[in-house]
C-alpha cells in the first residue's frame, strides 16, 4: 500500500506542474505576446538570469543551485552568456514585432559538474523565435512549447 500511496502523490505533483505550463502557455497565446515590448536596446542589453526553463515538450525542469544560466545582448546584432561552467555567444537579429532569429552560435566544451542543464539551454538559445519584455523579465519562446524566463542579474 505505501507504494501506491507515494505513485499517488508523484500523480498528483506531475499533474499540478503539467497544469502550471498549460496555464503559462494559455496565457501567452492569448496575450498579445510580442506585440507591446520595448525597442529600447539599453533595456534589452542588461545582464540576464535565467529563472525558469520549461524544455520543447512543455515541461518545466528543476534548476540546480549549483548551476548559471545567463544572456546578454551585447549590442544591436550580438549575444553571450554562460551556460552552466560553458562560454557561449553568436550573432542575433531582433525585430519590433518580437521576433528573432539566432545566426553563428559558438559555446566553449568545459566538462561542467553533473548533472547539468548547460547543453539543453544553450540548444534553447539557438531555437528562440520571439522575445517579450514582461515586468522587468525577459521572456524567450522557442520550438513550439519551450519557455526561458529570465530576470535582471545584478552584477
């Protein structure tokens, strides 16, 4: 009976974060999602961390302590950040209308401390479509259901 009991309550935590992505995901359908974002490079360019990370399927992952996951924009066509212990950056090119599109992409090959989001973020990067500036938080979608939440990283 105590396995059943815990395969019950597993059920029940997998359902409340499967309905937390579906919340999310009605939600930004229904927004106006790229359409009242800022053009302002000066807000865009600020040192980002990234808060939330729900993968291509929808399903949102644990982030560890131990791991960063930052972006910036370092001007009007080029990006960098860390991806857990990784460098990486490349080329961009946003629109007013919240798309962009990810050009030459580079990241370093540091083996990082297991286990690790690094090389799952970092494919993220290079598949964001649309941006959105929300709150003071910096929104990424890709593929059709991937999500990147970041907030400000104060340095």
């Amino acid at each position: 009976m105590p396995i059943e009991k815990e395969k019950s309550h597993l059920g029940i935590l997998i359902s409340q974060k499967n309905s937390l992505v579906l919340l999310l995901l009605f939600i930004f359908s229904c927004s106006d999602f790229g359409r009242h974002h800022t053009t302002d490079r000066i807000t865009l360019e600020r040192p980002w961390e990234l808060v939330t990370f729900i993968d291509s399927n929808g399903n949102e992952l644990d982030l560890y302590d131990y791991e960063v996951h930052t972006l910036r924009f370092l001007n009007e066509s080029e990006f960098a950040g860390e991806a857990a212990c990784n460098h990486y950056g490349g080329k961009y090119a946003a629109k007013n209308d919240g798309k962009i599109t990810v050009g030459e992409f580079y990241i370093t090959e540091a083996l990082c401390r297991q286990p690790s989001w690094g090389e799952e973020f970092a494919g993220a990067i290079t598949k964001v479509k649309k941006y959105e500036l929300e709150d003071g938080r910096l929104i990424l979608l890709y593929d059709k259901l991937g999500i990147l939440i970041f907030n400000e990283r104060l340095e």
